[in-house]
C-alpha cells in the first residue's frame, strides 16, 4: 500500500511560524462566512439526499427544476431554489442556464451509496446526529455527562456504518493486502478478528476479499449487532462469517487468530480501559500475527493543532466529545502498543483526510 506518509512535524510548525500573520478584520468575517455557508451546504447535501435529488440527476442528467419537481412529486419552487444554490456552490454544472447535471465525481459521492468515495453517510452523521448532540451539549458541558455511541438507533448505527464504508473498503482491499505476510495468511484459511464490528460492513468486505478467511465480528452494541447478523446472512456468508457480542477479553481464546483489526474504535473505548482492550488483542493473537489498527490522532500542543493532517481529528474530537470519546495523542497510541507487550516496529502512517493507520507484529 502507499498512503500518505506522517508529515515531519518539527519542520511543518517551523513553517507555520514563520508564514503566520496576524489575521484581518475582514480575513476573520470572511472565514467565519464561510464556515457558515459550510453548514447550509452540508444540509443541501442532506435535502438532497433524503428528497432523491442526487439520484434522480445521476440517473437522469440535464433535467430541469421542474422536471425535477415533478418525477419526485415536490414543491416546483423549493426545488428551484435547491438547484440554484447547489450549482452556486459548484454541485451540479449546466450547459445551457436551464439544464442540469451533477458536477465532476458528485455522482460516487453523493448519488451511489455503494462507491467506495460515497460520502452521503457521512453528511447525515452530521446534520442528523451530531446536529442533536450539539443541541444538548451546552447542558453536558456544565455536567460532564455522555450519551455514548452504544445503544443509540437503528438508523444511527447504519449512519456511523455508511460514514466509514469508504474506509472499510481501503482496508480490506489496499490495506490488510499491502501489510507483509497478511494475505498469504487469509488467503491459506487464516482467522481475522474485528474488534468493534458495529453493522458488520467490514465484515462483509473482507469476506469478499479473502474468499478462504474466517472472519468474526466482535461488539458490545446489540443494535448494532442485530444489523450485522441481518448483513452476514443477507450476503450469505453466515459459513464464515461469526458476529459475537461480548468484549474481547472475554469473549476471544487466546492465540486464536492470524490478524486482529479495528477501524474507528480506538477512540471510542474509554481511556481508562484501553489497556486492556489492546492487551486482549495481542493475547488473541498467534505468534507472528498482526494488530492493525485504523483511527486518528490527536495533537499532543496546540502548535500541533493548527497543522493540516490533525484538522479531521480536531473535528473528531469536538463532534463527539459528548459521546465520551477522547482521540488519543501518538504518544498515547505507542504507549497502548507497548504496554500490551508489542515490541517490534511500529507502522505509522497518515492517508485521507487524517486517518492513522498502525500495524504491528506480536
């Protein structure tokens, strides 16, 4: 695999120092303008989607408003002022002033939910959940209290499942494929084990990946559970394919599988019981076998903070701070690896918008 490598950060904050100047009146208006026209183009996105606008332009390309409004049964008039505002914002593209098409890539990613760039899930994460959350987080800020990520609905858990479907796919295609002995060992029946299956996507890619794999699915969230067994036995993979409830130090035999994984998770298991958590996934693993390990990485100071690759982990960080998930710091992830007794080298590096991947050896 060849993603992109860990930015040299002594240098990058050299950089910031010496290019940072005091902003403008006018540079600080135009930024927080921005920022809110940010927030009306993310539920255009989600209008969009929900009223089938988006599809019905991938299918359908060059159709008016009104041919618009009335294949999906909608107010003309809203559904003009929907199109001119997502071609202001460089959504969809027209030739003639009255015709319109969606713009370059909009298609995978936000007409096809099955593309691996499709972003639709991750748009509604937003302005469906997290919008709710923010509603009541000035009340959680006076008393510390959380609504974790366990036990919410149905549609949530499927939500927080479509955002990193993209991600899922990376890494049962480029990822697990591009790290040592990884698919030798699947590709020969080895045993992959994926801590936090959630609605059971990833389980669904790597059976598709590694035909001779058995996989299991480890959570303790029983909604999402429900939807991953649905999932497994809707693609008929139920022969090898196992979604276990429970927690891995409890539920897993030792040394009883080849690759342990986790796309994520990390950051949403409390700080306090992390320990245990990846001490229990190098227990499960045999010898030689491989921990890896997708999800972000916090700044460890605020120099670092305003570096480019911790721009997603911040709004990570913010958005579900009330869920009681803390992204932890690099020095915070190696210390986990260490401390569950992985001794060997430490695979580091950074891809997408700010995802961390690390893979190490037992």
């Amino acid at each position: 695999m060849d993603p992109q490598p860990t930015t040299d950060l002594e240098a990058a904050m050299t950089n910031e120092s010496n290019s940072t100047a005091a902003p403008s009146a006018d540079t600080q208006t135009a930024r927080i303008f921005a920022w809110r026209r940010g927030f009306n183009a993310m539920h255009l996105i989600d209008l969009g989607e929900r009223l089938g606008l988006w599809q019905a332009l991938a299918d359908a390309p060059d159709s008016t408003p009104a041919d618009l409004a009335a294949r999906l049964d909608l107010h003309a008039p809203y559904v003009e002022v929907w199109c001119t505002t997502a071609y202001g914002f460089e959504l969809l593209d027209s030739d003639d002033g009255e015709r319109l098409r969606l713009a370059p890539h909009i298609e995978e990613t936000l007409a096809r939910p099955n593309h691996p760039r499709y972003l639709g899930g991750y748009v509604r994460l937003g302005t469906q959940f997290a919008t709710e959350d923010y509603r009541l987080a000035p009340q959680a800020f006076k008393t510390g209290e959380t609504a974790p990520f366990q036990g919410r609905s149905e549609a949530f858990a499927q939500a927080v499942a479509q955002a990193v479907a993209g991600v899922n796919l990376l890494v049962a295609r480029k990822i697990l494929p591009g790290l040592g002995d990884v698919a030798a060992r699947l590709d020969a029946g080895g045993t992959l084990l994926e801590v936090g299956c959630g609605a059971g996507k990833l389980q669904l890619q790597l059976a598709k990946a590694f035909a001779n794999a058995r996989c299991t699915g480890i959570d303790i969230d029983p909604t999402g559970l429900a939807a991953a067994r649905a999932a497994v036995r809707e693609a008929g993979f139920e022969g090898r394919v196992q979604i276990v409830e429970g927690d891995v130090a409890s539920a897993v035999a030792p040394a009883s599988f080849d690759v342990v994984v986790m796309v994520e998770v990390l950051h949403e298991i409390a700080p306090a019981i992390r320990p245990g958590v990846v001490a229990a996934c190098a227990r499960a693993l045999r010898p030689g076998g491989w921990l890896v390990i997708v999800d972000e990485t916090y700044p460890a100071t605020l120099a670092e903070a305003r570096l480019p690759q911790f721009q997603f982990p911040l709004q990570t960080g913010l958005e579900e701070l009330t869920w009681g998930n803390v992204v932890p710091t690099r020095a915070e992830q190696e210390r986990l690896l260490r401390g569950a007794g992985f001794a060997g080298t430490i695979e580091r590096s950074i891809f997408g918008e700010g995802f961390t991947l690390l893979a190490t050896q037992r």
